[in-house]
C-alpha cells in the first residue's frame, strides 16, 4: 500500500469517529499534519495506525470504543519528548478540537481524561476504556523481531539528542520495570495476544543495552557521538 493510500486510509478511520463536516475534515487535516512532523521517528502516522489496529481487535472490550479510538489520534497529536506535557497540552487538543466536530461532550471529556492516562499507563482496576487503550499503545512491544529492533532504533533516534551512555541507562531502567510488573497488559484477549511475545523482546533488549560497547577505531575509549 502506498502511503497515499494509507493516510487515505486514515482519513476514513477518522469520518467514522465524527459526523462530516468542514471542521472535522479540518481537525482530521491538523492531527495528520501533526503526525507526520519531520521530528518524529517513533511516533509517527505509522504508530497511529498500528494504535487503530490494535484497539479494533480489542474494540469489545472497551465501555465506549470509539472514544477510546479518538484518544489513539489524539494521545501523541503534540509530541516534543516531555513525558507528562505532552499527555496534558494532547488531552487540551481533544477539549478544544472534538466539540466543533459534533462529538458529544461525554465523548470528548472521556477522550481527554484517557489521553492524559496514556502519560502513566495505569488504569485503574475496571476501567475498560482505560486498559484498551493502554495496552493497544503498548502493542508494539510485541512486535516481530525485526519490528522492535525498528521500533528501538526509532525511540533512539527521537532521543538523538541524548548522550548514549544515559540514553542506555534510562532505557534499561524503563525495560526493567516493565518487566518487574507483573502483567504488561490489563486485558486477558491482550495478555493471551501480546505478553509472552513482547516479554521476550523487552528482555532481549535489555540483554543487549547491559554488552560493553564495542571499542571504536584505533583502540581508542568508546565516545559519544550524539552530544
């Protein structure tokens, strides 16, 4: 599929979520332009679509679906790496964008509180919306190999601007506290999917941040080359 095609394809993902009108093709236009700012390397209209993908196997879940599907377009719409600001100042996007395209205000105050959800991933107990849209965001951790080593490379190069040595540590640190959790997903159709896959690939990376680096040319100490 080209991808023509598949914003194309995005597009009509968001027509079924707000009824037609000149604003909601407008809000469509923004969040797609937004998704495809030349910073982002993970979060990407790649990543919202795989977000899609995964709340619709997981859609019967969920207390209100489509709502839940608003928050996936609307979780990372603003995006500069500050974990918690992002969530918050995404969740006002949905609070000033959603009401002018005819979405009910329930709908819209559920997609907000769900986006700022995603800045913990931590529902709480019973909350169905909450831990569909938790674990489709976390679905990538069970990628095929070669998905998450691209997925890897891709959060590394979002973090580009980070010394690799702390980049290292930081990421080891989140890997390994996932994995002292004692279920990655919330939801027995996503833990059945994804758990043992995506626990594997966690362990596999943390495996493989823990290797000394390789000495560079000449001998010399290994040196940062992203400060």
């Amino acid at each position: 599929m080209t991808p023509a095609a598949r914003d194309a394809d995005l597009a009509a993902a968001w027509r079924r979520l707000t009824p037609d009108s000149a604003a909601s093709r407008a809000v469509c236009a923004e969040l797609l332009a937004r998704w495809a700012e030349p910073h982002r390397r993970y979060h990407t209209r790649d990543h919202l679509r795989a977000v899609l993908a995964a709340v619709d196997r997981l859609a019967d879940l969920a207390a209100d679906a489509d709502a839940v599907r608003l928050a996936a377009w609307f979780h990372d719409a603003i995006y500069d790496g500050r974990p918690g600001w992002d969530e918050e100042r995404s969740a006002q996007l949905a609070l000033a964008r959603l009401p002018r395209c005819g979405v009910p205000p329930g709908r819209v105050a559920e997609t907000a509180r769900l986006v700022r959800l995603t800045a913990t991933h931590a529902p709480e107990p019973h909350d169905r919306d909450g831990e569909v849209l938790c674990d489709a965001d976390l679905a990538i951790l069970a990628a095929p190999a070669d998905g998450y080593a691209a997925y890897a490379a891709a959060v590394r190069e979002e973090y580009r601007h980070v010394p690799d040595a702390a980049f290292a540590a930081g990421r080891a640190e989140v890997l390994a506290r996932l994995l002292a959790m004692p279920r990655l997903f919330r939801t027995p159709l996503a833990r059945e999917l994804w758990e043992e896959r995506a626990r594997a690939n966690l362990a596999a990376e943390l495996a493989r941040l823990a290797q000394p680096a390789p000495p560079q040319p000449g001998g010399g100490e290994p040196h940062d080359e992203h400060a």
